[in-house]
C-alpha cells in the first residue's frame, strides 16, 4: 500500500504551521516549489489575516497532505471585492477522486460565510485538467489574461 492510499476518506480542514513541508511538498505540483521554512512564514502570515484561509485534505493527522486549497479577499479598485481562489493542488496520486472538489467546497463555503457574494479563480493556461475541473463545478470562462513581472531592483 503506498503512502497515500486509505480506506478512511481525507478530511478537510484548516492548515496550520506543522503542514508546512507537505504545503510545500504539493506547492511543487504546482509548479512552485518552495522550501518548508518559507511556506512556515507565509503561512503564519496568513494565520494573522482573517481575509485568507487555507484548508487541507488531510488522510490521517501528520500523513502526508492530499491536497490544499488557499482562498482569500480580493479587493480591486474598478470592480469592488469577491473571494478569490489563490491556489489549489491535490496530489499526483490522488486525483481524480473527487478531492479537488471538496477543497473548492471549503473554500466556497469559507467565502459565503465571510460575506461574499462571488468568488473568482485565475487559472493558467497551461493546466488542461484545471480547464474541465472549474467549468464542472459551475464556473464559467470570463476573460483570458496575460501576466507580466519585472524584477524591482533597489
Ligand atoms: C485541477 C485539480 C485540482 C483537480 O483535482 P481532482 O481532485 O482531480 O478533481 P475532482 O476529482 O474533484 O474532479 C471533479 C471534476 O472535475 C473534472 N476533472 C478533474 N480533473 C480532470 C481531468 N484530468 N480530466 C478531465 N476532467 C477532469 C471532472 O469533471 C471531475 O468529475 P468526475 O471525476 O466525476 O468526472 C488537480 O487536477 C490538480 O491538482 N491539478 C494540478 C494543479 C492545478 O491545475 N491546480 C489548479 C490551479 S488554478
């Protein structure tokens, strides 16, 4: 039996600073791979921020995570606010299983009870399965992007 599989379903509920390595762990997945300690202080940065939550999937107390999804408040000057879906990953070997929509559950649950009327995701492109998982569970394509950076140097 690998690591992963279970005969009890994952639970959801809310990360706290000891999930941090495997945070960072499934952070990788993502596509963004980040130490432990860093994923540490992001999240007691978001422990003190009542507008954001991060809930996980969790088989069983300190196995590793099945997935996490981090919501928050959006706020934009044109628009006003509405949650937004910051991130989201199951693991490799658990998808497919119906994890990922428990995880926008919790997150969409966190945003009606915060408030919120409307809640958003911005997902790229090139992530195929995120582009049938949101429109299965209602939400509708509204506009395409593209994302510029730039280092700022002192
Ligand atoms: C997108 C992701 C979170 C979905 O998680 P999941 O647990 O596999 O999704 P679910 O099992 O809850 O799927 C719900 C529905 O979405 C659709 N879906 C999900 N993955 C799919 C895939 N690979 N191909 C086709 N449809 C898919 C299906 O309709 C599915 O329902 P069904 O299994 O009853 O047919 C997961 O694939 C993942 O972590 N991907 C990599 C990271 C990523 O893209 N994150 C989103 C960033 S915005």
């Amino acid at each position: 039996m690998s690591h992963l599989e279970t005969v009890s379903p994952p639970q959801i509920r809310t990360a706290d600073v000891a999930d941090a390595a495997e945070l960072a762990r499934l952070s990788a997945q993502l596509g963004y791979p980040c130490q432990p300690i860093a994923m540490r202080q992001r999240l007691e940065r978001l422990a003190a921020r009542p507008d954001h939550a991060v809930f996980v999937a969790s088989v069983e107390e300190r196995a590793p995570l099945a997935g996490w999804v981090h919501v928050g408040a959006g706020l934009w000057l044109e628009s006003g606010e509405c949650a937004e879906i910051l991130g989201l990953v199951v693991d490799a070997a658990m998808r497919r299983g119906g994890l990922g929509r428990r995880l926008i559950g919790a997150a969409e649950q966190w945003s009606r009870a915060a408030g919120f009327e409307r809640i958003v995701v911005r997902s790229n492109a090139v992530r195929p399965e995120a582009h049938t998982f949101y429109p299965s569970l209602e939400y509708t394509l509204e506009k395409t992007q593209r994302v510029y950076g730039k280092a700022l140097t002192p």
